[in-house]
C-alpha cells in the first residue's frame, strides 16, 4: 500500500500533509495524516495496493506506467519564502485516463543538506501534472522527487494485482494547532 498527497477537488488551500496507511485489511484500510504547514486547508490522498498473487489465481488488468524524476530544488528554510517550489511535469505521451500519481522525495544524490520537503501532487490530467512541495524542516537545502503515474488499460491475464484510487479531501489545521 502507498499514499500520495494531492489536490484532487480540493476547492480551498491545500497544506503539506503527512499521511501514514494503518490496519491494512482484505478490503479496506485506514489514513491517518497531519498537517506540516503554517496555514489550514484541505487534502486529499491518491493510493495504490499492490500484490502478487499466488498460483493458481490470476487477475485481469493491465496497466501502462510512467515513471520519472523530478529534478532537486532549493528550499529556504520553514516560514520563508522559498519555502514553497513547484515543477510542471509532462509525461513522454498522453494516457487515455487521468492516472494516478505517487510521488516520494528523494535526494537524487545531491551533495548538499537534503531538506524534510513534502510533496504534493496537484493538477493531475492525462498529460502531466505539477509537484509542488513544501519544506517543513528548520533549514535550507535542497530536495527532488521521483514519481510512478498508472493508469488501467486493455484487459490482459496478470499474477499482479493493482488497485488504486483517491481518498477525497479532508480539513486539517495548521500545523501544531488542534486537528491538524
């Protein structure tokens, strides 16, 4: 199971938000998540499961896949400006359903401080999609993302199972404040 943060109809600001997947069941699971930012909003979450299943079950999907990096950016330090960054994002070729988007940072082996930067995937269509991210640690530096977009295609016999889906939009407040 993994979760992205994004900004899937949300119709207000949407804060950097942590979330973290618990009592993963056979047909549900639960989010729990907080608030990093300064400022109260709302988010929303993308998810995908994945299992391999044993023989000798097998599932009918097939599913095209995009996978790239986002290159690093420099981040200022929690509570100025520079703390936000965002990159447009365009897939090598359109996909014929809007996919969803997980996205994790990563450091992409800079060699400078690698910031705690939370992303945030907005505007998702069929053509690409922007990372935004906000930095919550108390320093500059730098940080990049790596993201996979999947999206289901032509039905095709596959021992890899793969769900996905959103998880709509919740409040939170602004970070250390009750309910964030």
């Amino acid at each position: 199971m993994v979760i992205s943060h994004n900004d899937n109809n949300v119709d207000s600001y949407n804060p950097a938000v942590v979330g973290v997947v618990y009592d993963v069941g056979n047909a549900d699971f639960h989010i729990s998540a907080r608030s990093t930012d300064i400022k109260d909003g709302k988010a929303g979450f993308s998810w995908a499961i994945f299992l391999e299943l044993p023989a000798p079950y097998v599932c009918q999907t097939k599913v095209r896949a995009s996978t790239s990096v986002v290159p690093a950016k420099t981040f200022s330090h929690d509570g100025f400006d520079g703390v936000w960054q965002s990159t447009e994002v365009r897939f090598p070729d359109s996909f014929d359903t809007t996919p969803v988007i997980l996205a994790a940072a990563s450091n992409l082996n800079a060699n400078v401080h690698k910031t705690a930067a939370v992303n945030m995937v907005r505007g998702i269509t069929k053509d690409g999609f922007v990372m935004a991210a906000r930095n919550s640690d108390c320093q500059g530096g730098s940080c990049g993302f790596g993201y996979l977009a999947l999206a289901f295609m032509a039905v095709a016999e596959s021992k890899l199972y793969l769900g996905t889906g959103w998880v709509s939009q919740k409040k939170f407040e602004k970070d250390c404040d009750s309910g964030d």
